[in-house]
C-alpha cells in the first residue's frame, strides 16, 4: 500500500511538474499582453480590404474605441489595411482613463479613404480629454496611411495649404481643466498625408503634458504640414530615433509655461522648423535637409544641418544659444552663389567648434558667405555673434559678413576666403565691436579683413600671426580706418614690407633660420597700404 501511495504521489508530482514547464512556456513564448488583455477592432466588425475590397471599417472601429476606452483595455489593429472615412473617428476619454492603440506590426494599417476629404480640418482620428484630465494617451506598432494620391485637390486647385488642418491624427486636451497627461508614440509608420501626421493644436495652449515620440518613420510627403507639428503649447516634446519628412513646432503665442523640446538622433529629410516664445530646444544627433530658427534657447550639437539650395535660412531670435560640433552644409544654388545662415533681430548665439563646408566637388570659388549678421531698427536689440574653434571650406569667398551687428568674438578659427575672410561693418547709429583672437589664415587667397562704412567699427586683433602677403585689409566705401581698441597682430615675413598692413601691426623679420632679426611697425594706414618704419622700444601696440 505505501509503495501504491509513493508511486502515485510520484505521478502526481510529475503531471503538476509538466503543467508548470507547459504554462512556463506559453507565457514565455506566446504571452503578449495587448492580444490577451486587449480587443481587436475585427470583433466589432472591421475588416481588411485585403480580404473584402472595399469594405469600410469606420464604424466598427469607432465602436472599437468606445468599448476600449469604456474597459480600459487596449484596442488591437491585426495586420491587414483598415480603411476609414476622413472627419468621422473621434476618441473621447473621460477623467482619469487611458487610450492604448496598438498594432501587430508595420502591415496593420488605418488607411484614410479615398476621395473622402472634400473639405479642411477632416482628421482621420481626433482625440480629447472630457471632464477632466486625461491619463495617458499610447500610439504603438501601427502605419498610417493618409493616402493623399486617393484624395487630390478640387480639379484647378493646386493650393497645398487648402486642406492643412486635416491632419492623420489630432490630439489635444478640451480645456485647461481637462487636459491629457502624458502621450507615447513607438514605431508608428506614416505615408502619404493629407497634413499633418500627428497634430497638437492650440492657440497658446494644446492642453497636453509631455509626449515621446520614439522609432517614428514618415515618408512620401507630397502636401504641405509635418509628421508631427505643435502650435498650441506643451510641457515638454521629446522625439528620439525616428526619419521624418518634417517637424515642425510654431507655437501661435507664447505660453505661460516653458516648453522644452528636444530631439536626438532622428533623420529629418525636408525641414527642421522652430518657432516660438517661453521654448528652450535641445537637440543632438540631428540630421536635417533644411531648418529653419525662430525664438529659442538651448543648444544642437553633433549634428548635420543642410541648406535648401537657393534659399537663405535664418535663424533669428536666438537667446544664448549654442551649435556645438555641428557641420553646416550649403548647396551650390543654380546662380552659382552660396546663401548665408542669416542672423537677424535679437540674437545671442555661439557657434563651437563647427564646420561650415560646401556642398560640391567643384574646386572652384562659390560667391557667398558662411555667416551674416544684420542691422535691425530697434537699437536696444542684443547682437551677439561668437565663432571659436570653427572652421570653413576653402571655397567661400568670405566667411563672416558683420554688417552693424553688435558685437562679434571670433576666436581660434580656421578661415579661408578669396575676397575676404572677415566683412566689417559699423555705423554711429549700429556700432559693431569685433574681437578677433588667433586662428588660422593660412587658407586665405584673398585679405583677411574687408571694411565698409567704419565710423562706429571698434576692432580688437589679438594672438593673430600671418604672412605679411596677406597682412592688407580691403575698403569698399569708407575712406576712413576702424577704431582699434588693440591691434596685437604679428605679421611674419622675410624682408621689410613695403605695402599692405593695418595701423598697429607689427611685422617681425625672419633670417634663412628662422630666427628673428628685427622688427617693423605700420604707424599709417589711411589707405589700403600701410605707412611702415623700423619698430622702436617706445612704440606701443594700439
């Protein structure tokens, strides 16, 4: 009898071992929690074209979403082409709930319908808040298909913005005491839309917290907006690891609260476009066909920011902000001319360690400049321009243009140019203060400094040794010379000069060894050529 009991107690043992190891298993490999706990939009009805062609699904996933969002369980797209009417889904979520949509992969698809756009604003999804906040709103594992080529402008009409607010998805909170918390996009695929792929509205306000985006991939853009655009305030926007076609963020006016956005490593393959008050930006890893600045503070670094050709990017009410390791790469424009990063209004911005290179593999010189900086009407605009640790393609023909712009420091830089590396000018009524420190002139063909209107330009040369060859500056109007506040620049040569030079400069005379045999100093220049004499004990540097 014991050994009857032992036996099936062993028997016992091993079915439950068994049921343990299959269980075991079954989570470990079939277990996913959206399929299990989740509804799938098929149970109320949707199906896939590819198995009903032409089946519309619009009111079986609205249903999908009520009953999702009823249950708080996640709403399952299975793999397949869901199609929709556009203006018609809309998800409105009750205080204190969730809204999870979640798909199979990149093959299941919401697919807007063809020729059901006849007007703006027709979202192909609009999600809001009611009666108070929202908790979470989660996009994952689906595409998009906003199938533009299916929904053409009226015939005659080739407006892109006529239909810009009809965006893939809309999502806002109703008011500011019903506001969505926070939002999570992963591995969406979007295509062919209308706009705006995922669209957060608002005047000064969209009325959501803090949305990640992160492994979004957009393509085939044809009509105007963004894959994703913000206009309306948020608490933060953070977009990581992802190739769109455009992001864009205009807030339409500033909000009371700061916005802090910022990218890293994500492919932008037509514009980069920022814009707004009360926002900081940091971005890393960026690498951009065109962008365009608008009112920030923050920074990009190690990134990639490519010119459209033919076009003058501005980057304009910038407030201490910082390009760090970046490369700046202009395109040749059919003219045959370079367009300059332009700086205009108020601008505080740092420019370190960067390359600023040309987009060719012609070996000719390209009429243009790196960098400009403008005069503005209002005196009292802070101008501030610093460039250190930068370096730039030998094919510009300037680098810099200041033109009566505040104050410049330009230190330890690389230059080139064949006119000239350096444009300077300064009026009584727009002073420019330009502090120039060391660098590299090595790669200059034509001189390194060029003057136009002088009477309010105070230049501070500094740490500066060059070839007495290209020891001249050039004047294009003024007859008169800058103000020097120092002129601590060393020109090496191997005779006496005999032209060229600015006020101040003192030429240092080497032997066949390199050693220094004497000294000369310019005490004129009141035209292109410096007056020079042998340097003296008594002589002080101006």
């Amino acid at each position: 009898m014991k050994t009857i009991l032992k036996y099936r107690h062993f028997i016992y043992t091993s079915v439950l071992l068994l049921f343990v190891i299959l269980v075991g298993k079954y989570l470990l490999n079939e277990y996913k929690p959206s399929e299990i706990r989740g509804i799938s939009i098929e149970d109320f009805g949707a199906k896939p074209i590819e198995k009903s062609h032409g089946f519309n699904s619009t009111a079986a996933i609205q249903k999908a979403i009520q009953s999702a969002i009823e249950n708080q369980v996640p709403l399952v797209i299975p793999k397949g082409t869901f199609e929709v009417d556009s203006g018609a889904l809309k998800a409105v979520i009750p205080a204190g709930k969730s809204l999870e949509i979640v798909g199979k992969g990149e093959k299941s698809v919401i697919r807007r319908k063809s020729r059901s756009v006849f007007k703006d604003s027709q979202d192909l999804l609009e999600i809001t808040s009611s009666h108070g906040n929202v908790k979470q709103i989660t996009l994952k594992r689906f595409s998009i298909d906003g199938n533009a080529t299916g929904n053409p402008l009226p015939a005659g009409n080739v407006d892109p913005y006529l239909w810009e607010h009809s965006s893939s998805i809309r999502i806002h909170g109703a008011h500011s005491s019903s506001r969505i918390n926070h939002v999570i996009i992963e591995n969406l695929t979007c295509y062919d839309p209308i706009a705006d792929h995922i669209y957060f509205p608002g005047y000064n306000d969209s009325f959501v917290g803090t949305v990640k985006i992160k492994n979004m991939n957009a393509y085939f853009r044809s009509r105007t907006r963004s894959d994703v655009t913000v206009t309306g305030g948020l608490t933060s926007l953070n977009v990581m690891d992802s190739k769109l076609t455009r992001l864009e963020v205009e807030l339409n006016k500033p909000s009371s609260k700061l916005f802090v956005m910022k990218v890293s490593n994500v492919k932008i393959t037509q514009q980069l476009d920022i814009s707004g008050d009360n926002m900081e930006f940091y971005g890393d890893k960026i690498t951009a066909a065109h962008f365009q600045f608008w009112k920030a503070k923050g920074w990009i670094r190690d990134s990639e920011l490519h010119f459209k050709k033919g076009v003058t990017p501005r980057a304009d009410k910038l407030y201490s902000f910082r390009f760090i390791n970046t490369k700046f790469i202009y395109p040749v424009a059919n003219d045959g001319k370079i367009y300059p990063l332009r700086l205009n209004y108020t601008f505080d911005v740092a420019f370190e360690k960067c390359k600023f290179l040309i987009d060719s593999n012609a070996g000719s010189v390209f009429k243009g400049s790196a960098l400009e900086t403008r005069a503005r009407t209002n005196q009292k605009e802070v101008r501030v321009l610093k460039v250190t640790d930068s370096e730039f393609d030998k094919r510009f023909s300037k680098n810099i243009h200041l033109d009566r712009s505040g104050s410049a420091i330009l230190k330890n830089n690389a230059y080139s140019g064949s006119d000239a590396a350096i444009f300077m000018s300064g009026s009584q009524k727009y002073a420019l203060n330009v502090v120039i420190d060391g660098g590299s002139f090595e790669n200059i063909t034509g001189v390194p400094f060029s003057f136009d209107a002088v009477d309010g330009l105070n230049l501070t040369l500094n740490n500066i040794v060059i070839p007495a060859d290209l020891s001249g500056y050039k004047k294009i109007k003024s007859s008169s010379n800058p103000k020097y506040v120092k002129n601590n620049r060393i020109l090496i040569a191997e005779e006496p000069p005999s032209g060229g030079g600015i006020l101040g400069d003192i030429v240092t005379i080497k032997d066949s060894s390199g050693n220094a045999s004497q000294r000369w100093i310019a005490v004129k220049s009141d035209s292109d050529s410096a007056e020079w004499r042998p340097y003296q004990r008594s002589d002080t540097k101006t």
